[in-house]
C-alpha cells in the first residue's frame, strides 16, 4: 500500500473528553386557578386531576410494581455491551484489520502501538472536543486536510469514520518514523524509533533533533502511551487459525525456488532495528526472476511503495466464506496493472530489491480474513 509523502507539522494532541452533565428536571406542577360560580360550566365534566393527573399516577404506580417485581427493565444489564467489542482490550472487533492495514505501511509501527495512541488520545470515543479535535483518533481540521483520504471506499473522507481515521494516524505515525529514522541515521538523534516517533508526534520532529533524543516535553506522552501497549499486544499476534489452510485454498509457488531466506513470525527488522511481525515469508531468487500469481484472482493493487518498493495485491475472492488474498513486494518490474483478472501461474513481475530491502528477494504474504498467516502451510499442499 502506497504511502503518503505530504509533510505536515506534527501537532501536540491531548486526550480531552468533555464532561458529562445530567440535568435533573423537577417535576411540572399545573395550578388552576379558582373559579367562581357564574364561570363554571351547567354540565361539568371531568376535573383535570381526573383527565390528567390521576391517569398519570396510575400508571407510574403500574411501572412501579412491575420494576419492583421483575428487578428492572428486560435487558437492562445487557443495554451498554456491545456485541462488538470482543476484541483486544474491548476494541470493537472491526478495527483489528484496520489497524494491521495501517500499520503495515512501515515497518516501525505496530497496531499496538496505533492502538495504545488511540487509546490515550480519546478511549476510542467519537465525541469531538473544545479544542477542535474530531473523532477516535483526534485530528483536527488541519491534520485531517494532511492525512485524512476515503480509506474504506464509503464515498465521504471523515474523522469520524473509524477505519479512515485509523489509517490516516498511520499515514502520519509513518512519515513521522521515516524523519526520525533518517535522523538517528545521520546520527543526529538516538533512541528506540518507536519512542522517537511518538515523540515526534506529540512535540515535532523539530523539537526531537534539537534535543537529540525524546525530549524532556514529550515523555508523559510517551509514557501514557507505552503503558497502554499491553493491553493492545494481541493485535500484533496475526494468526488466529493457528496457520491451518482449508483444503480447497491451494497455492501455486509464486517463484520457481521456495528458499526461505526470513521466515514468517516476529523478528528484528535488519535495517530499522524494530521488532514487530514479519508479515510472510521472504523467498531468496536471483534478480529478475519471474514472480507468478499463486491463484486465480484479481489485481487489486500494483504500484510503488516507500517500504514494499513495487508492490503488487491480488484478491482472489471467498474462501470458506472468508477473502483470501495474496502480496508480491520488492519487485523489480510490475508486470500487471490493478483490476487485471490474472490465472494463476500468471506473470506478476520480476524478483528486486526495491524498498526496504536488503537484496533481491520475494515477500510474499498470504492475507486470510484480513488477518496475516504463515504462507508456507499453504504452498505445502502442493508437495
């Protein structure tokens, strides 16, 4: 997936939740007022304390006995869960793929680490704040213009959309971790690039140069947001099958040598020197060796990115009712184009080393459900 190149400020942002206010009301009380003999009516009908107040007692008394027999209203303990929220740290469960997606655009930030910023920005709450700030991950009007683009494909770029607000903080955690890299490359900074980058988002990577490391302004951030980490981490633990393939889900080799040079799983990146999953398997090939489509699909992706280089997705549709897709990384030739329907064993592109990579070689992801999973079970059934 593409990353963005526009560079924006970084801003400090605070967690800020307006406070909640309950306005207690006492109760309407109706007066008449006295009326003489000549005013009244010949033929009186029912006073208002029969029309009006009397019906009203009635029924109160009616809930009352019903609450005080049955001990609530149906349902009641059960009025504030939400079927959702049975993911990691009681995050809904829809966010998981996004913040795996959005992290997957560098190889410093985890999704527990977007996660635990959400988290310490706005406990996930959608409510906007005084300040101007909008959403679950608190982007003002200005952050949004910078970041914030159409990522679930709705039609409409909002803060308050959850998965385009989640990778938006991405786009913006990642050109945040490239600065920082590069610094600590020059030498101009040291530090571990996760903690340089999230200080570079709450004070600017300004401010992180001139002190050469994360600055003295930026550690409560920092600290906030790091002990959150580990009520995230299972985000970052892929697998949820357990690497089991369904059986009709067989994969053709993507290149003609199956030699694993990086296995799938967590690692130390060689360039950045951050730990996080290595989400496939790399397969060591001369350069300009042929890549090929492992299924029969769709190519919903082909293009050049800063860390994947050229980069190409194809989505080859339901498995057992779940979407199984597949990536090529670090071409040196893109040989399709997105929404080209491809057979498998179909030309993708060539073996590179174009983005971050340490020489030519294919990364090759199997993407299932929306989760990443080992490839290797998956090419196995070929024998």
């Amino acid at each position: 997936m593409s990353e963005e190149q526009a560079v924006e400020a970084p801003r400090q942002q605070t967690a800020e939740e307006p406070a909640r206010q309950t306005a207690e009301e006492p109760p309407q009380q109706t007066e008449s007022a006295p009326r003489t003999v000549a005013e009244q009516p010949r033929r009186r009908g029912p006073g208002l304390f029969t029309v009006v107040v009397l019906p009203a007692l009635l029924t109160l008394s009616a809930v009352a006995g019903f609450l005080a027999l049955t001990g609530g209203l149906p349902g009641d303990e059960d009025a504030a869960a939400d079927p959702q929220d049975d993911a990691v740290g009681g995050v809904n469960a829809t966010y998981g793929p996004w913040l795996r997606r959005s992290a997957d655009a560098c190889p410093v930030v985890t999704p527990s680490v977007l996660a635990a910023q959400i988290d310490q920005l706005t406990g996930f709450s959608d409510e906007s704040t005084a300040s101007g700030q909008q959403g679950i991950a608190a982007f003002t009007a200005a952050g949004w213009h910078a970041w914030g683009k159409d990522d679930d494909g709705n039609g409409h770029s909002s803060p308050h959309d959850p998965a385009d607000a989640i990778m938006a903080l991405g786009r913006q955690d990642c050109s945040l971790a490239r600065k920082v890299t590069e610094l600590r490359t020059d030498g101009a900074v040291n530090g571990d690039l996760v903690d340089l980058t999230l200080a570079a988002y709450a004070v600017g990577t300004d401010a992180v140069a001139a002190a050469g490391k994360v600055p003295a302004a930026a550690e409560t951030y920092l600290g906030e947001v790091k002990s959150r980490f580990a009520a995230y981490a299972d985000f970052d633990r892929e697998d949820p099958s357990g690497g089991a393939a369904p059986a009709n889900a067989i994969l053709a080799p993507p290149t003609t040598t199956l030699t694993v040079t990086s296995p799938y799983g967590s690692r130390k990146h060689p360039l950045t020197g951050v730990t996080k999953l290595h989400t496939g398997v790399d397969f060591g090939a001369p350069e300009a060796a042929q890549v090929s489509a492992a299924r029969d699909g769709r190519v919903v992706f082909a293009a050049l990115t800063k860390a994947y280089g050229n980069r190409v997705v194809v989505d080859h549709g339901l498995v057992d009712g779940k979407r199984l897709e597949t990536t090529y990384s670090h071409l040196s030739l893109l040989q399709v184009t997105a929404g080209q329907a491809v057979r498998t064993g179909a030309p993708i592109g060539r073996v590179g080393s174009t983005g971050l990579s340490t020489g030519p070689h294919l990364h090759f992801e199997v993407i299932y459900d929306g989760y990443y999973t080992d490839p290797l079970p998956w090419l196995s059934q070929n024998g």
